[in-house]
C-alpha cells in the first residue's frame, strides 16, 4: 500500500523512530546514500513561498540520486485550474513521489486520494510534519532522547506549527505544552488526536494561557511567526495579543538549565522572537534547519523503501 505524509500521525512512533534513525545515518555519511539512483524522481510543488523546503527537498533529492522537478503551483495548469485528482493522476505517471506545500489540507487529502505514489505535505495551512522531524531531530542531538522531555510552543496555537508539534511531539513521548492568546487555541480535532496518541506514548498535551506559567521548567522553547503564509490580511490583531508570547531573555531565563530554543524560520525579529535569544548560546535554529535536508533524506528513503 502507498503510503502518504499528509500530517504528523501519519508516522506511528515506531515509524517516527525509524525515520529519525535513517536521519541520523543521512547526516554521518551524507553522500553515501543514493536509494533514488536509477533515476528516480519527485515532484516538488509549492502554491506557497520558500525557501529552506524549496533548497533542501531539491538538494536532497539529487544526494539521494533522484531528479527533482520543481513545480510553482501558481504557473501549472494546477493554478488554471486543473483539478487537484487530475494532477495527481498525470503526475504520479511521471514521478515517484509528489511533495506539495499548499494551503488547505484538503487540498493534499485530494492529491494523495488517487495517487500512485507517496504525497508529502511540504506544509498547509494545518500542519508542517516535514518541519517537525528535522526538529525532533534537533532537539534529540541536543539531549540524547526526546521521551519525557517538555517543549513549549509560544504564539499562534492554531497554526500549522503548533498543530504539528502537538501530533508529532506527544509520537515521540513529549509533553508539549501550548500557549497562545485567547482566539488563538489549536484545533479541537487535533488536540483531540494529540491527547489520544499521548496516551500510548506517555506524551501529554497542555494548553497554557499564561506565558511564563508555560516555559516553567521546560526544555525547549519553540517559537513561531505570528502572521502565517495566507494570514496577512485575515483582520486579525497578530501583534497586540502575541506579545507576552514573545521568547525573549525573561521567558527563557525560566525555563530549565540548559533549555534550547527553535524556530523553524523566517523569523521576525523584534516580534516572536528577540535578536538576543535568536543568536544566543540557546539558539539551534541553525541546525534545525540543517536538519531539514537529512530529515527529508529519511522520510523520502523511508516511503519509497516501501
Ligand atoms: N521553515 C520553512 O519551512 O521555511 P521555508 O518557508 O523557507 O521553506
Ligand atoms: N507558520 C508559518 C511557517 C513558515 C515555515 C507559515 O505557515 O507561514
């Protein structure tokens, strides 16, 4: 059976850990692996901007040994028009995997509905899962496990970060904990499902309106823009009830000992998140973002093994 990456449960936490393994193994010998050689090739598709997603699927692609066929969705006939099944139907043809970042989770649910070939959610509006493994990743260099840890996301809970990190973090054992502004809680959905498989996992899920309440102790910080792709003219207030939410040295300092911050980038500096914390010792963003390229490696030899 074809199997998909359309959100971060898609993975159980065995498969997960497989994934994050093979990860491992990507970023030692980065050059020695080339399961796509043949050539195969993946379609690389985005209705949204990129930049880090764009550069690390292409480049992993090619370490990999495939051929990736970056597609703007806005300039395919995708933008014109053309169904999403069609699309699907006439790329998985071509391709051996599809990866999409689009705005409705609908949309990739479609996609994935009539394809012959894995889809990836490269990120919807919904949930960002390729994002959350390279964090994972990241946060495992750092401290040698993820299972018990505490991760506390500060800022739009409703948004494709937080939902992610809810499905995906409690798969790996994590207590994750929200907190986000009145209006700005996540999915019910999700935290439903989140709860769920926390509770196979020893994970929990924590929603948390008071900010400094929410980092007490915990070992990753995790921040994120206020203003999502698609979000801009939503009418929205994005910054007045944000701001507490910021990861500044103040809410750091409260964390524990030794606590590491991510965000998955673009940052906005001055708002989310303050030069000081972003460029300070606590700061793996940098790694993190690394970690996209050995994380897609993974998961793309791991769908494709199949
Ligand atoms: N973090 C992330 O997905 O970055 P891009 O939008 O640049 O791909
Ligand atoms: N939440 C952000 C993530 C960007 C990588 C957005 O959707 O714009």
């Amino acid at each position: 059976m074809v199997r998909h990456f359309l959100r971060d449960d898609d993975l159980s936490p065995q498969e997960q850990l497989e994934v994050l393994d093979l990860a491992v193994t990507m970023k030692a010998d980065r050059f020695e692996h080339r399961p796509l050689a043949g050539p195969r090739s993946v379609a690389v598709v985005f209705d949204k901007s990129s930049t880090r997603t764009r550069v690390s699927f292409e480049v992993g692609i090619a370490e990999l040994g495939g051929t990736p066929v970056i597609l703007d969705g806005t300039t395919s006939q995708l933008g014109r028009g053309e169904s999403i099944e069609d699309t699907s139907r006439v790329l998985s043809r071509y391709v051996d995997a599809i990866v999409w970042r689009t705005s409705g989770q609908e949309r990739i649910e479609a996609m994935a509905s009539v394809s012959r070939v894995p889809v990836v959610n490269a990120l919807t509006d919904m949930f960002h899962p390729c994002q959350v493994l390279a964090d994972l990743q990241t946060i495992r260099e750092r401290f040698g496990r993820l299972a018990g840890l505490t991760l506390t996301y500060l800022g739009d809970g409703a948004n494709n970060m937080a939902h992610s990190l809810l499905l995906g973090g409690v798969t790996a054992g994590l207590h994750v904990r929200i907190a986000a502004p009145v209006g700005f809680t996540p999915d019910s959905d999700v935290l439903r499902d989140a709860k769920a498989r926390a509770e196979a996992t020893g994970g929990s899920v924590t929603l948390i309106a008071d900010p400094h309440a929410a980092v007490a102790g915990a070992d990753v910080l995790v921040a994120d823009t206020w203003v999502s792709m698609g979000q801009e003219d939503d009418g929205m207030d994005r910054t007045a009830p944000f701001r507490p939410y910021q990861v500044n040295a103040e809410l750091l300092g409260r964390a524990a000992p030794g606590a590491i911050v991510l965000h998955c980038l673009p940052a906005h500096r001055g708002h989310e998140i303050t030069d000081e914390v972003l460029d300070g010792p606590a700061s793996v963003v940098w790694d993190e973002a690394e970690n996209r390229l050995h994380a897609q490696k993974a998961l793309l030899t791991w769908l494709l093994r199949r």
